[in-house]
C-alpha cells in the first residue's frame, strides 16, 4: 500500500481510505530556521516531508502536510528564522491531534525533524489524553535519533563530530540527495565539532555561541549517494521503531 498525501485528496476519499482499513497519518514538524550559510532555512521541513513520506509509504498511510515553523528560538540570531514559542507548539500538537482523533485514524504519527521540536512535543503529548481507539505514536528522543544518524554516517568513514547534529555532513548530504539545487556546497564550512554533551548543554543558549555561521558537524565530506543511503537508514529506524509500539 503506497502513501497518500492528505492534503491532496477529498475529505469523501480520505473517508473511504479509512473506512477500507488506512487507518494511520504521519505528520512531521520541522522548521523554518537557519542551516549555516550552505543550506536553506526549510531544511527541517523539507527532511520531513521527505522522510515522512519515506515513512507513511512503509505503514501505508496518510502523510499530512508538514508543520513548518518549529521551536527555534537558539536560531533566532540569525536571519530569516521564525520561532514559535513553546506553548503555543504545544497547542498545535494538541490541535491537530484533536482534528485527526475525530476522523478514525487510529494511528496517529507525530514525526519532529528538528532538534528543538522534541521536547515540546513530548510535553504536548503527555498532556493529551487520546480519544477511544485512537493511539498516538510520537518520537521524541532526540538522542538516539542523532545517535542513528552518526551510525549511518559512520559507514561512509565520517565520524559523528563531523555528521553533526545541524546542518553537518548527515544533514548536507540528505538534502544534496532530496533537494540538490538547494544546496551551496561551495559555501560549506566546517562548524563546532566538539562533544554531544557541550552541545546539548549550550545549544538551547544560541547556537552562535558554538560557530557563528551556525553549524554543529562538518558539511564538507557531505555527497548525494550518502544522503540516498541516509533516508533510507532513518525511514527504516522509524518505521522499526512504530512498530516496536506495537
Ligand atoms: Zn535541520
């Protein structure tokens, strides 16, 4: 069963889709944030529509439309980023949770492809209180995602300071491989590459306290045919981790 994409059907098909058993919806949350000076501030959501998609085509389901503005208040020094404040994140969750509750999805797939999304959305999810029949799948360790992403790295000999928890090489070459035209490589400079424990320590401070182009990881060693490998790596964890849910 391939993925549908919401958004691009009648309110009577999705009805019907339900009813003969699609009964699962993913929606990412990404952001609108700055990605160093070589990739575009859609970045996150642009990762999710494309591993959402990746994700809804292995559980047959529906992807809803990316949540494009995201908690980015660590990015707000640098131009062009839109934050939203964690409540009213929290209220969006809530709200589209709601919406899709009343519809018969039974699974509902709440996917953040940005970095500051996780907490807020965990927060949201452990104050809602699901509708009968309705369970919500939401992945919300950041960790072990960025942990994910360095093993994938890791087999294209680039270690994990270097694949980077933004805009490094991971996140470089799935956009090389999603969205090449995007991407100025020529711009691509090396950012803060020190310890996942000072990251997460000081990054919610401003990201430009540890590089003042915005980087965490190395862009250089970043390629297309990595980035091909890298959907398929996370799409493949997420999909392993829904159905670990059960
Ligand atoms: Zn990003």
């Amino acid at each position: 069963m391939t993925a549908l994409h919401l958004d691009q059907l009648t309110w009577a098909d999705i009805k019907q889709e339900i009813q003969t058993g699609r009964d699962t919806v993913v929606v990412p949350f990404g952001s609108t944030e700055q990605h160093g000076r070589h990739l575009p501030l859609g970045t996150d959501a642009m990762l999710g529509d494309e591993i959402g998609w990746g994700l809804a085509e292995r559980l047959g389901a529906f992807l809803a439309p990316t949540v494009r503005f995201g908690c980015s208040a660590h990015h707000l020094a640098f131009t062009g980023t839109i934050s939203l404040g964690e409540k009213t994140f929290r209220s969006i969750v809530a709200d589209v949770v709601a919406s899709l509750s009343r519809h018969g999805f039974r699974r509902i797939v709440l996917l953040p492809t940005h970095g500051g999304n996780f907490k807020p959305l965990a927060e949201a999810v452990a104050k809602i209180e699901p509708a009968g029949g309705v369970r919500i799948y939401a992945f919300t360790d950041l960790i072990r995602l960025v942990g994910a992403a360095a093993e994938s790295s890791r087999s294209f000999g680039v270690d994990a300071a270097k694949s980077g928890a933004h805009s490094g090489e991971w996140e470089t070459s799935l956009m090389l491989a999603i969205r090449p035209e995007q991407v100025k490589m020529d711009r691509a400079a090396e950012g803060f590459l020190g310890e996942l424990s000072e990251i997460t320590s000081k990054v919610f401070d401003g990201i430009q306290n540890l590089d003042q182009n915005g980087v965490l990881g190395d862009p250089r060693p970043a390629t297309a045919e990595a980035g091909k490998k890298y959907l398929e790596d996370i799409v493949e964890y997420l999909y392993q981790w829904v159905s670990d849910q059960g």
